[in-house]
C-alpha cells in the first residue's frame, strides 16, 4: 500500500503550530506565576515600629481621588487611629488627565479628615512606582527624618509584590520595610490591576532602577 503524500511545506506548517501552542503554553505559565506572586504578596506587614507612612498615588478624577486612591487613604486613616503621630508623605504629580497632583488630593482628603497638615510631606514630581519610593526617599533625607526604626507603605494590594521588589533597589541604608494592603474596592478596576500587574512587575524587574 502507498503512503499518503504530505507536500514540505505541510509538514513545516504543522511544526510551526507545534513551537507556537508550546510558547503559549509556556507564556501562560509565566503569567500564571507571576499572577500568585502578585496575589501572594497582597497583605497587611508590620515589622518593627516605623515612624514614617509613605502613601503611593493613584488617579485623581475631577471630583477627587479615584476609588482606588480613596481605598489606600481610607486604609492609612485606619491605621492612624492608632498611630497618630507618623510622619506622612504623599507621594504621587500631576498626570495629563488630573486637575491636580496626586499628593495634593491625597493632602486635601487626609486633612479633610483630621490629619493634621504639618505632619504630611507632599512628594509631587512622581509618574511611576519606582520615582514614588526613590523620591519619597530622597525627600525624608532631605527634611531630615530618621527612618531607621522603618518606613510603612500603603498601596492597594496588588501593587505591594513590585513594592518590595522595588524597595531594596531605591531605599538607601536598613530601614525595614512594611506594608499596608488597601482593598481595591472597585470591583472592574481591581479585575484591570490584578491582569495588568504581572506585566508591569516583569517591566520593573527589568527596567525600574
């Protein structure tokens, strides 16, 4: 009995197919890994006793803080009742799209809230997470802080992964490192930050330094 003739170039068509489903393969489980990492990271962690709460900015609307942004400083307020006395910084400028910096909306909402203004620091030049933490620190030098006892971040849980894989590259000396996870309350904006942020955790490994 003959075999059936299969031309070259089916044959080369098939093994393509074959490499791209592997790359696929391959991607999805890249992404699924850094999916956990992200949800793994997502937590409150207090080490020590920081002194200094640095707020990461997130989009102003014209009406005031995004659900997101309200989310983190909702969380800082929380902690506040019990830690009245930290030094603060806003960290977070103005985007094309904003009436305002992030630091000033940030300022406004916490002092509308009893927070006494003089305790805050308003960090404004930021555009991305890695000028927030290396600015934010620059400014603590600048004015003087000791921030040795540790400094507690606040940012929505999903961006607390890149935060400390971010904070050993920006922070100068041994200040420990703590974590506050605001809920992403809004629930089409945490689906969206959730998928996006395995890809910006993989841009910030390889290019935030």
């Amino acid at each position: 009995m003959s075999r059936a003739y299969t031309p070259y170039g089916g044959k080369k068509k098939h093994r393509w197919l074959r490499v791209l489903l592997v790359l696929l393969l391959l991607g999805a489980l890249c992404f699924g890994g850094l999916f956990g990492a992200v949800l793994y990271g997502s937590y409150d962690h207090i080490q020590g006793n920081p002194q200094v709460m640095v707020i990461l900015g997130c989009q102003v609307k014209p009406w005031g803080p995004s659900i997101l942004l309200q989310d983190r400083l909702d969380k800082a307020l929380s902690y506040l009742e019990e830690h009245p006395d930290l030094t603060i910084v806003v960290s977070g400028g103005q985007g094309p799209d904003e009436h305002i910096s992030e630091a000033q909306c940030m300022y406004d909402y916490l002092t509308d809230h009893g927070v006494d203004g003089e305790q805050i620091l308003m960090e404004d030049q930021s555009s991305n997470t890695v000028e927030n933490l290396r600015n934010s620190a620059a400014l603590l030098a600048e004015e003087g802080y000791d921030t040795s006892e540790g400094v507690v971040v606040v940012s929505n849980g999903f961006h607390l992964t890149r935060v400390r894989m971010l904070w050993g590259r920006v922070w100068d000396g041994d200040a420990p490192l703590s974590t506050l996870a605001a809920p992403s309350s809004h629930v089409p904006s945490r689906l969206k930050m959730y998928l996006r942020e395995p890809l910006a955790l993989v841009k910030s490994f390889l290019f935030d330094r």
